[in-house]
C-alpha cells in the first residue's frame, strides 16, 4: 500500500486500518489528515513532497517583478497585444505562486499533526 492509495481511502477505512494497530489510541476522533501522518509511519510511507528545483516561491516573485516592469514599458507604448500577454503571465504566475504556497502549508500541517502515543 502507498501513499496515494491511502488518500483515496475514506475516514472510515483508514480508522478500521488503524484499529488493528493496539498501540493507536483514539482513532475515533482522528480527522483524516492525522491518520494519513500516523498510517504512514506504521506503514513505512515515506510522506515528503519532492519539489523539482527552481519553482520555489523566490523564483516566481522575481519573475512577477520582471514582468511587472515588462507591464509598465507596454503601457507606456500603447501595445495593447503586449499588454494582454504580460497581464496573462502575471496572473498565471500569481496562480501559480499560491498553489505553490498552500502546498507548502499543507505539508507543514500533515508533518506538526499530533503523533499516536
């Protein structure tokens, strides 16, 4: 079994999966999120997230600054076309950036969820 799997499980069957676990305390009273953390160290699921290099969050502002001053130079020259396109790469680029974020934020809660004593 591996993570995915895991994921695709309801509450319901992820807490009959930790039932047969003895050392598991409280398993009623678990959101998914924390049987996921403790599942996988039973388990042995490795649960970190490997993020290609160079789409961090310091990478896409700068590129959001750079196609900010590409915004500007249209604006001055009246270049509708140009305009629309940097308008379109800015917004996808902020787009981008709070994915990027909630994925981080995501990873930070399912790692700090309490552990099974």
């Amino acid at each position: 079994m591996d993570l995915h799997e895991l994921e695709k499980k309801t509450v319901n069957d992820l807490r009959e999966i930790a039932v047969k676990y003895e050392d598991i305390k409280g398993v009623s009273g678990l959101r998914k999120e924390e049987l996921l953390v403790i599942l996988c160290e039973k388990l042995g699921i490795d649960r970190h997230v490997h993020v290609p290099k160079g789409i961090g969050r310091h990478d896409i502002k700068a590129r959001i600054k750079e196609l900010k001053l590409k915004r500007k130079e249209a604006l001055s020259k009246h270049d509708r076309a140009a305009l629309a396109t940097v308008r379109h790469e800015i917004k996808s680029n902020k787009r981008h950036l709070r994915r990027v974020i909630d994925r981080a934020l995501k990873h930070q809660v399912a790692s700090a969820a309490p552990k099974a004593e």
